[in-house]
C-alpha cells in the first residue's frame, strides 16, 4: 500500500478536483483504493456523494468520520469508519469522510501530541486491503496538513500556476522540511515529492503560449520543485461533474460525479488517465 498526499498551502487550485479524480482513475484500473479527507471543508466528501442531508438532524457523517481516527489510538479503525461512495464513480470507492466539526475540534487536538500520528498508526494496520491511499489535505499549514503529510509515502502538488500560487510553493517546501523531522523520528523516510501538478490551467491560446512556459520554468529554476508532465486544464465538464444534481420533487439533491462517470469522452478524462499513468509509473506500483 502507498499513500499519497495532495496538498497545496493555496487554496482554489484543484486540490479536490485531483483527489478525487485520480483516486477514480485508479479505481478503474483495478487498484483498490482508499481516499482520506482530512480537510474540514469537506470538499472532497461531498465530491463523492457522501454529503446527501439537507437538515443538520439528517447527517449522518458527524458520528463517523476522520475526526474519530484521529482522536483515538485504541479504538475507531479504519474499517469501522471508512463509507463507500454514493453514485460518485463505477465502481464506488472506500471514503474516510470529513466533517465541519474538525474545526471545533483542531485545538484540543493540537495538545495531544499522538494525534498527529495515528492516521499514520491505523493506515499500517489496512496496508493489506488497499493499494493506493489519496489524502485530501486542507490548503493549510495546521495540524490536519500535518497529519497527512506524515502519514503519506509520496506528495503530489497541485497548483494553477499563477503568481500567488508560485509564491506559495517555498511555504510548502518549507513546511515539508518541518514534517520531515517528524518523519524521521517515527522511523518514516523523508516524503517524496512527486511534483508540482499543472491544474485549473487556462486553455487561452495566449497564455499558453506566453505565459504558461514561463510560470512551469519557474517552479523548477526558482522553487526547485519537480513538475509533473501531465497538465489538468480547466474545462467544463470537469467543473460541472461535482456540481451535478438530482431533482427530486422540489428539492435539488447534490449529485456529484467523477469525471469518468460524467463524461467518459471528455478531454478531462484522457488528462486523468494520463495522471495516474504517470504517478503509477513513478511510484512503482
């Protein structure tokens, strides 16, 4: 079992859009595949459908989710917390879900130093049942990014590759050298950065011609950051996918989709395909 963190300390940059999506395009090819949520705007448990209740009494996630992993060494493993995806992807996925309340709860947990290690602890513990693992990080430098920093084997950086979100990538650098300490006092290897991911990229034929090259050149000259061959541009179809919905009756139900499941023809879907080629075949698997 590998696990690899998507993380950017920016946030709008496609971080969930890429969790999700490449967590379905391994599903597709076979692998198992477990995805993690650990950032408390729940983005990525939405994005696979496990966010269905209108009504703060209909929720059904606030008793069971990463919260729980992390709050207790002794009990809430894995495989009582973990949910299947709902209408998200053929075939679902295992989610770890989140939920707003990791916010009330980052504090407390912050003095607990064996928090930040055990979604690192119950991962080991289910490397038997999962190839792949995807932890959607926050757009943060807390707690939560932490965790999954140091539970992940690899790291993958997505990032539109504007201004802001270049500047940004010495933060993250930074803040993967801090995690490093920990690592190796867990006996863990430093995380390897698999690379900057190109995202949310424009497809106007003037930036990508003037603009785009320049800001690529950037993150390896200035940043010193890999960057990963694939691009995922910005399209509508991968935009509408997880704003998809279901009327019933009156109502609107939320009913998000993997691109694969949206639309199999898109160009979007070759872009993901190509991505998880790429990261198996750097990761070995």
């Amino acid at each position: 079992m590998q696990a690899i963190a998507i993380y950017h300390n920016k946030g709008g940059v496609g971080k969930t859009t890429t969790a999700v999506n490449l967590a379905a395009a391994f599903t597709n090819k076979g692998k198992k595949v477990l995805l993690v949520d650990i950032d408390a705007q729940a983005n990525s448990t939405f994005a696979t459908g496990l966010i269905k209740f209108q009504f703060e009494e209909e929720d059904d996630l606030k008793d069971r989710n990463i919260f729980h992993i992390i709050s207790a060494g002794d009990f809430n493993f894995i495989p009582e917390i973990v949910r299947r995806s709902k209408g998200f992807n053929t075939p679902e996925i295992d989610v770890i879900p989140s939920h707003i309340t990791l916010i009330d709860e980052q504090q407390r947990l912050t003095r607990i130093a064996a928090s930040r290690l055990r979604l690192n602890m119950k991962l080991q513990q289910v490397e038997d049942d999962y190839d792949l693992v995807i932890i959607d990080a926050p757009p943060s430098r807390d707690l939560y990014a932490e965790i999954a920093l140091i539970a992940a084997d690899y790291l993958i950086i997505p990032s539109d590759l504007k201004p802001f979100a270049n500047q940004g990538l010495s933060n993250v650098k930074n803040f993967v050298s801090e995690v490093n300490e920990t690592r190796s006092s867990i006996g863990k290897q430093p995380l390897n950065v698999l690379g900057v991911l190109p995202s949310k990229v424009l497809t106007n034929n003037r930036y990508l011609e003037h603009v785009f090259p320049r800001q690529r050149e950037a993150v390896v000259q200035r940043y010193g950051l890999p960057l990963l061959d694939t691009v995922i541009y910005e399209r509508i179809a991968l935009s509408n996918c997880v704003n998809n919905t279901l009327t019933m009756g009156n109502l609107e139900i939320p009913d998000p989709k993997s691109i694969f499941e949206f639309d199999a023809d898109s160009e979007s879907v070759k872009e993901f395909r190509n991505l998880s080629y790429e990261v198996m075949q750097k990761i070995g698997a």
